[in-house]
C-alpha cells in the first residue's frame, strides 16, 4: 500500500463551521454552519465549492448530515426537530426529496 499525504487547503464560506463529511466515493465534503444558520455547501477538494444550500433564512442551523451507502441521497437533522431528504445529482446539485416533520 502507498500512502500520499495531500496538503490542500482552502476557505469554506462559513461563518462558524460547525462540522464535515465526506461522501462515500471520498471525492466531496459536504460542511454546514453552526446551529445558527441553516446552510450546507458541497465542496470539492481539488475545485473548491461546488454547491451552496440555504432553504431559509433565520431558522436552526443544520444538527447532522449523513449521505447514503451509495452517495446518491442525503439526509439533514435539524435543530428545528425536522429531518430533510435530498438527491444529490450531477456534482451535488441538491434536489428536496421532502422532509418529516
């Protein structure tokens, strides 16, 4: 096995992040705002950001993020006690499924 250490560094357009996770095939990081604000980017770590998802504003931030086994939906917990579902399409363009109160 070969392990290669990349350094690649670059902003994230948060305020407060609050925390990361990588999609399965590893080739994007979704990150989110603190509890504050309700907002979850995609980023690409050789192309920087990719997509931006803020449905309102002025709302509890985002509380948990997890992509499924097979990287084609996500679902986001909320500080408002909802959960919501998204197809994740064509590079992360995030399309709403619905959500469960």
């Amino acid at each position: 096995n070969i392990f290669t250490l990349f350094n690649i560094v670059f902003p994230v357009d948060t305020n407060d992040l609050s925390d990361i996770r990588w999609s399965p095939d590893n080739s994007v990081i979704i990150a989110w705002e603190s509890q504050l604000e309700y907002k979850l980017f995609a980023y690409c770590p050789a192309r920087g950001l990719l997509a931006k998802f803020e449905p309102y504003k002025y709302a509890m931030g985002i509380k948990s993020v997890n992509f499924s086994k097979n990287g084609e939906f996500l679902a986001v917990g909320s500080y408002d006690e909802k959960v919501s579902f998204h197809s994740v399409i064509f590079n992360l363009l995030f399309s709403p499924l619905g959500s469960i109160d």
